[in-house]
C-alpha cells in the first residue's frame, strides 16, 4: 500500500539531507492528488500527517534552503495547499448532498 511506504521510511526523516525531504514532498503530493481523485479520504489525512512532520523537521532544522531548491520547495508548498482545499471542498459537497437525502427523507417521513 502507497502509504505503508511513508510510514515506514518516517523513522528516517530525521537522518535525510533537505534535498531528499523536498522529493518526498513532491512524492506525497502525487500521492495526495491522486487520493483526492479516488476519493480516499483516510489515506489522505494520513498522508497530510506525514508532510506536516516533513515541514516540521525541515523548519527545526533552520536551515537556509539553497536557491536551486526554493522554487520546487514554493510549488510544493502551493500545491499540497491548493490539494487540501480541493479535498475539503469535496468533503463539503458529500457532506451536503448526504444533508439533502437525509432532509428528503425526514418531509416524506413527517407526511
């Protein structure tokens, strides 16, 4: 499974050098955006888990980030924000035609 491989390589975030962090980043975004596209919403929370910790272990480490990644690490950024809000719209949708059927029900149940 996709996200088993994130779990088990967590342990060694720690150890990685900035450049190796960046590409699972961009890993996990693929991952992310074909998830949203599935519509699976477990792994994705997960896999949002995963690159919070990424984003944490790279700001502890203050390092400066090298001018030849800032680009990709920007885009990266942009990217999974642009796929959290396309998931969560999704989510609102679902949620509101879930709220619809149940209101249909409840007039034909009332009559």
């Amino acid at each position: 499974m996709l996200s088993d491989k994130f779990v088990k390589d967590e342990d060694c975030l720690k150890n990685n050098d900035l450049s190796k962090q960046i590409s699972r980043l961009e890993e996990l975004s693929i991952s992310m955006s074909n998830l949203i596209e599935s519509g699976n919403s477990q792994k994705i929370i997960h896999l949002e888990k995963v690159r919070k910790k990424i984003l944490k272990d790279i700001l502890k480490k203050k390092e400066p980030i090298p001018g030849d990644l800032r680009p990709k690490f920007s885009n990266i950024i942009d990217l999974n924000t642009k796929l959290i809000e396309k998931a969560n719209q999704k989510k609102k949708r679902t949620l509101d035609s879930i709220k619809k059927k149940i209101n249909f029900y409840r007039s034909y149940r009332d009559i």
